[in-house]
C-alpha cells in the first residue's frame, strides 16, 4: 500500500499536486489582473495530467502562463465584458417594471447559458490547440453546445465543489479551483474526442483519463 505504485501513494501524490496547483493558481492571481492567464496556465497543466503525463507542475505552469499570457488575457476581457454587460441587464431588469420582463427575463437567461457554455469551453480550447482568438471564440461557441449533456454535468459538479469549497473555505483554498480546471477539462475532452472521432470517442476518452 505504501510502495511507490501503492494506491495510498498514488492517492497523496495527487492531493498534493491538486493542491500545489491550486495554490500556484491564487498566487499568480494576487494581482487581479493575470487571472485570465493563471487560469490558462491551469488549464494546461491539468490538460497534461488527463493526457496521462506527470510534468514538473511549477516548471510547465510558468511555461504556459507565458506562452497564453497574450491570447488569454484577450479572451477573458470579452468573457469579463460580457458578464458585466448581463449582470447589468439582469439589474436593469429587476429595478425597472415592463409588460416584457418576463420575456426579456427568458432571453437573458438564454444568453446565461450561452455565455456559461462558451466560458467553459475557451481555456480547455486554448491549451488543445493553436487558434487565433477570433477561432478560438467561434470555436468554443460551437463546442459550447455540442454535447450539451457535459455541459450540464459540469456545471452540476463545479457547481457542486464550489458550494462544498463556501461551507470548507481550507477546500476553497487548497482544491476548489485546481479541481473544478480537472473536472471542466475532463468533460471537454469528452467533447474533443467525439468530434476528432465519434466511433472510437469512449475508447479514446478512457485511455486519456486513465493515462
């Protein structure tokens, strides 16, 4: 149990890289402004964890917090744009009475969820491919909804580690983000798969995940 291959081995070793990750991840985002590529930086590092490599995790986050640094920070200030521009519609909406709230209140929610689904796209996309960030936009709008069983399930169980993390705020600090990048990126590989090849998709998503 304890040898090196042991399960409670394997078990420490990956709560630890969680939680190193995680740390690194609120480290570089101190100063507010490089969240967009810490959260690139993240994702690339758990990309290679799904892909069944065991990289240097601080080595490979700096690494790929700079080679993301521009592209990222261009797609979070639209994703940043966007939510601002709905939060502000959402309170336009509850302070101002109109015969149509009800279905502007149906639309904007609509807009949630493509914005929600998009969101989650982008930086699992970012780390998988070289796009430009118009095709990367376009892209995880399209792969947003592809799917949509994932989306939904990843949204349940973020959701989920987030609740958890507010109740346990030393989970919040030493799991919640690292562990919500693994879960999002572990269902938008699902997604990458069926689209490079729909017949072997499982096959392929199984290997991945299990290394």
């Amino acid at each position: 149990m304890f040898a090196l291959d042991g399960i409670l081995y394997r078990i420490c070793t990956w709560i630890y890289h969680f939680a190193y990750l995680n740390l690194l991840f609120l480290f570089s985002c101190l100063p507010v402004i490089t969240i967009f590529p810490a959260t690139a930086a993240m994702f690339g590092v758990v990309r290679k964890w799904i892909k069944g490599e065991e990289p240097p995790i601080f080595t490979t986050y700096r690494k790929l917090f700079a080679e993301n640094f521009k592209q990222s920070m261009i797609a979070g200030i639209v994703l940043s744009s966007i939510a601002l521009i709905l939060i502000a519609d959402f309170y336009f909406l509850v302070h101002h009475k109109s015969s149509l709230n009800q279905l502007i209140f149906i639309m904007l929610c609509f807009a949630c969820m493509l914005y929600i689904s998009t969101a989650l796209s982008i930086y699992p996309l970012m780390v998988n491919n070289y796009l430009t960030t118009k095709q990367l936009l376009i892209n995880a709008f399209k792969i947003g909804f592809y799917k949509p069983f994932y989306t939904f399930a990843n949204i349940i169980l973020t959701g989920i580690v987030f609740f958890i993390s507010l109740r346990y705020p030393f989970i919040l600090f030493f799991f919640c983000f690292s562990l919500c990048a693994w879960i999002t990126y572990w269902f938008a590989d699902r997604k990458f798969a069926h689209l490079l090849n729909p017949k072997n998709a499982t096959k392929h998503s199984d290997s991945t995940s299990t290394g």
